[in-house]
C-alpha cells in the first residue's frame, strides 16, 4: 500500500477540495423531519451517494484512504490524519459530494442538503477545529438554497457554498443568482464541483457519448461553458463581490479559454454590455481554481508556460482532492514553481478567497 | 473599406478553407431530379444557405467581399482575384457550407449534396485550376455518404469530404464508419467544420445559453467532445489511412486537451483497448488543423509557446476563413515563428495531407 510520500512540502497547506463520504443515508436520519423519514423508509432508505468514484473499483480512491467497514473518506479519524496530521496542511475544506443536486423533488432535496449540512457539522467540523465544510444546497431550488446558506452563514466553519457542474441550465442564468447574492452577502465563496447530472443533456455538445473516458475528459468541456455562462450573463457584474471556485474542473484549458472569450468579446460585446472590460480580467478577479487533478504535460516547463499564460498567481487554491487517486507517491504539487508561487498555492491564495473561523 | 493587406506574405500558401456560397437554390435546379425540383417548388424553394453568419450583418464577412447583387463568397471572380490573384496563394479548397447536414429527410439530404456538389465542379472547379473542393455529403445517412464519395472519387479536384462539427451522435461512433473507410480508400481526408446542428442537444454540456457569444465560444468545446469520440471509438486503428482536418475549431485548447486525454487514458485504457498507444500520438498522426479563426492572446510569446506545446510541426495548415472576418489587415499569418514553421503552415503541412490535381 502506498502512503502519502508528500508530508514534507504540505507544511501550512490548505486544503481545499477534500472529500468525506456520508457512511450510509441512516446517519442523515437524525437531521430529518418525521416525514421524510417516513418517506425514505418507504422507498427504502436510497442512498444518494455519487456514483462518479465507485467504491469498489480500486483506482477510484487512493489505498491508504481504504478502512474496514467505511466507504473512502468516510471515516474522520483516517481523513484527518491522512489529510492533516500526516502531510502537515494546517486545514482542510470538506466537500460533501451527495446526490442532492440530482433530486427532482425540490422540498426532498431541500431536506436532504440541510440534514447533510447538520451531519457534517456534528460529525466532522465538531471534531477538529482545522476542518472547514461547504454548505450543501439544492441548487434547483434557489430559494431554498438561499434559505439554507441564511441557516449557516453564522456558523464560520461552513466557509463556501457548493454547487455542481452539471446543472439543469447554465450556471450564470438568472435564475440562479440569489444564491449568489446570498453567498457574497455572507462573504462565502461559490464552489462549482465536477458532476451532477444535468437535465439530461449529454456530457459534451458533440452528444451521447460511449466510453467513460469520454466522459471523463468532457468534465474539462463542461466547466468551460459554465465559465463562459457566468461571465457572459454578467454574473460579476451583478454581484461584485463574488468570488467562484471551480473544484475538479482543471485549468490548463483556462489561457485558451481567455484568449477566446477575450477576441470575440470584442466582436460581440454589444449583446453583453455588462461585461464591460476584457472577459480575462473579470476572470482573473472573480475565478479561483483547484489544483488537483491536474492535467499534467510530461515535460514540466510546458506546465510552468500554461501556468504563466493564466497571468495571474492568484488564481490556483492547493488541493488533493483526497480520497480520489489523481496522483503518484510523489504528490500532488507540481515541481518547477517559484518559492512565492509555491506559497501562493498552498495557503497565501486560499486566505484571500475564504474567511476561516478562528 | 479596408483590402487584404497580406499579400506580400502568402505567396505560395494554400488557403485550406475558404467559403464559396450557393447564391440562390434555384442554381441547383439544374443538379436536381424532376421529383426534387417539385418538392422543392411546392416548399417555396428553401434556401439552406446556413445563419452562422448572417448576411447582412456588417460583422460576419470582410468587406472586399462584398459584391453587388451576391452574399459574401457567391461570386467567382471577386474570390478568385481576393483569395488568389491579389494574395499570391497558389491554391483554395473551397469548403461550401449548405445546410445539408440539418435535413432530417435523408432521400433529400443526398440529392442535395449531389447536387452542391455537381454545382461547384460547374460553376467554380472548371473556372480556374487553383480551386480545389470538398466532397459535401449528407453525414447522417452514411450509407448516402459513401455513394456521394465513390460518385468523385475520380475527380481529382475534389480534395476531401466534409462534415460538420456537431452531428446526431459524436463523429466517432460506429455509425460513421462507413464514410471514414470510403475517404481513406481514396485517400481523402475527411474535414470536421464548425457547424451543423446536432440532434437537439445544447452546444454546451452546461445546457442552453442564452447569448451568441456562449455558443461561438462552444464551437472549441465541441470539437473537443469529437477530438475525443474519434480517439475513444477506435476511429483511426480502424481506419489507419485516415486523417481529419478540424476547420474552424481554433487550436491552442489542442496541448491541454492531450494532457488530459493521455493522462486518464493511462488509468481508463482498458475500456478502449484499440487506444494502443498515448492517444496525443495518434492525434499528432492524424489530426491537422486549419490557422483561422485563431485565439490569439495579447502577448506573441505566449501563442508561440501554446504552437511549441502541440509537439509537431505538421499539424497546422493555412486557412483565411474568406469570405468571414476574423482579423485585422495585418493578415492571417501570426508573427514569430520560424521560416521552417511559416512553410509548413503555409503549403508543405497541406501537401503532405491531401493529393491535389496538376
């Protein structure tokens, strides 16, 4: 079994997308009103966990995160020590990846991310002071999504609000901004997360595809509409003070993307007024991204270039997407970066972006 | 109005997509069956000249092309002397974008295609010997396809066949085969053309957009999604003789794209087993890509190093995009690279892909 080798250069790190696993829908049961408890029972209490990682296929989840009797990443003992003791990151972001997003029946949905959200705080961010979470909500109810972040802003240790990549419309339509006012309002970052399920459209323009592989590499084409979506329905415009957080999504596409979006901005900007500076530079302000899983050339200096081509350093939040296996013994940071770069990504970029409790 | 101001540079090019357009459907009457010329009649003679960009806007073509009495491309002489004469390339493949690809009755999409295609030998191959074509066939009906292939097979100055970018299932499926074999049989590449318009689904994996500048960016996304069908399906080991030529797609999201794709093959190789080796070989083997429109960033050094990250020369082939207006009077033609690499680009890459007549 192969342990995390990377304890040496973590020491500080934030940690930024990591995952714990809700151990089976009966710990969500406390959290739930009696009647829709009743109505799980019913229909024979359904797990919502994500299929994106199966949890018996063994490249899904690194060995190490592998206990008796728990699903990867859900048991806090071994994430904790895993994540932090081991590795010497001094906090770690808890992104609960269950299948509210994927319910069509809104007030279920609703019941669910609450009863998520209580369970991640008595069981996990009560347990160590270095352990932050995302605010689960149904983002296809943005009321009630909004209901839910007012539930949490005062509880510092929920310190963003999560969201899926895949969503029954583009993520910048209007129709979602209220979560993002109520997000900026309480100053939490939005984290849009790789999966959720759509509205049934298919994973790349191109339609159905066959392979998982496909799929898989479709994530990175997802993430750019969305991008484009925020910015061209003037999003940031709209809410200034919001910061977005791609999670999974990688980012050696971004410079590309810029590019794009920059020239024909310029040829077609008179349908979008809002956007009234270059797309890149709203980007730059308002985007942060993950760092793992990281899309990897196998010369590093082509990597150094595509880091240098986003022209911002403030733009990368270190992550190890822990349990999921993305990496080798090595470690999740790439060689090759400058000491201020390095510092940058590990913490320096994440205290911009997030207010932790103390 | 402004000129193409390029011609010192391109002498000897050869513009690997340029837009000829059918000025009116009645021009075709002479190609179609009496049974068609009826249908169509009684239809109020449909034109299928496609809206990607729409005529009279003042945006969506150069100005010199622009004639009296024709939309931008309709006539011979004005792209002769603006494509050729005034620029000093030697030779154009004229790629005629008619919404073949978008009727669902397929007994009329093939009479159409023959149609166009009869048209263009007439009214524009005889007219000069610089003018190459592609093959424009009805995709979603292969088996038409094949017979529209084998039908030019034997005129040289048909150079390729021609798809569109978004069809009714992803480019690489099994489906469409059959056509992939016909074009390798006759050593015709196949070009894969932004355009067409799916089986319904949403340009972006994200769903629908609201603003045309979301689906203009989502061309890139697209291609993506088919770069990977075609890798993932088994395309070119099924058919080794084969290359694609993406038109219109851009290229510098290329170096990212085969990270990603090299990189989650090595974990996910086992579902396509015909993936024997890096897929970004196989890419660099047999995809070539057309220059216009090109995403370029403000800063040359950083386009020089994205070309450098595709790993091979080879790869790009000339294009203007005539009669549409993708860049200022300083032409075409990115500064700062190597003689060797302005040849390539400019007629050897084109030469080594495709088999043109005397």
């Amino acid at each position: 079994m192969k342990t995390l080798a990377f304890s040496g250069c973590l020491a500080g790190a934030i940690d930024c997308d990591v995952h714990n696993a809700v151990p089976s829908v009966k710990v969500l049961y406390p959290y739930l009103s009696d009647y829709w408890q009743d109505f799980m029972a019913e229909a024979g209490d359904p797990s919502l966990e994500p299929n994106y990682y199966p949890v018996n296929s063994a490249i899904a989840a690194r060995p190490e995160a592998r206990g008796a009797g728990f699903p990867p990443g859900a048991d806090p003992e071994a994430l904790i020590a895993q994540v932090l003791d081991r590795t010497g990151a001094k906090r770690a972001i808890l992104n609960c990846l269950y299948g509210v997003p994927a319910l069509y029946n809104e007030y279920w949905a609703a019941a669910m991310a609450s009863a998520v959200n209580d369970w991640v705080a008595d069981a996990w961010l009560s347990r160590d002071p270095r352990l932050s979470a995302s605010i689960v909500v149904a983002p296809q109810s943005p009321d009630a999504a909004v209901a839910e972040i007012e539930r949490r802003a005062a509880d510092g240790r929920f310190v963003q609000v999560l969201l899926p990549a895949r969503t029954q419309m583009p993520v910048g339509r209007r129709y979602y901004w209220p979560i993002y006012e109520a997000a900026a309002r309480h100053g939490l970052p939005v984290c849009i997360h790789a999966g959720g399920g759509g509205a049934g459209q298919p994973p790349t323009p191109a339609g159905w595809p066959t392979y998982y592989v496909e799929e898989y590499l479709a994530v990175a084409q997802g993430f750019q509409g969305q991008l484009v979506s925020l910015v061209a329905e003037g999003v940031f415009a709209k809410v200034p003070g919001l910061k977005v957080v791609f999670a999974e999504s990688g980012f050696t596409w971004l410079p590309s993307l810029m590019w794009r979006l920059d020239k024909n901005w310029k040829g077609l900007r008179r349908e979008v007024p809002w956007v009234d500076r270059l797309p890149s530079e709203i980007i730059r302000e308002h985007l942060r991204i993950t760092l793992q899983p990281l899309d990897e050339p196998s010369e590093l200096r082509r990597l150094v270039e595509t880091i240098d081509h986003i022209q911002s350093d403030q733009m990368l939040l270190f992550s190890s997407d822990y349990p999921h296996w993305h990496y080798d013994a090595e470690g999740p940071l790439p060689a090759g970066l400058s000491p201020d770069a390095v510092r940058n990504l590990l913490f320096a970029n994440a205290e911009r972006t997030y207010r932790f409790h103390a």
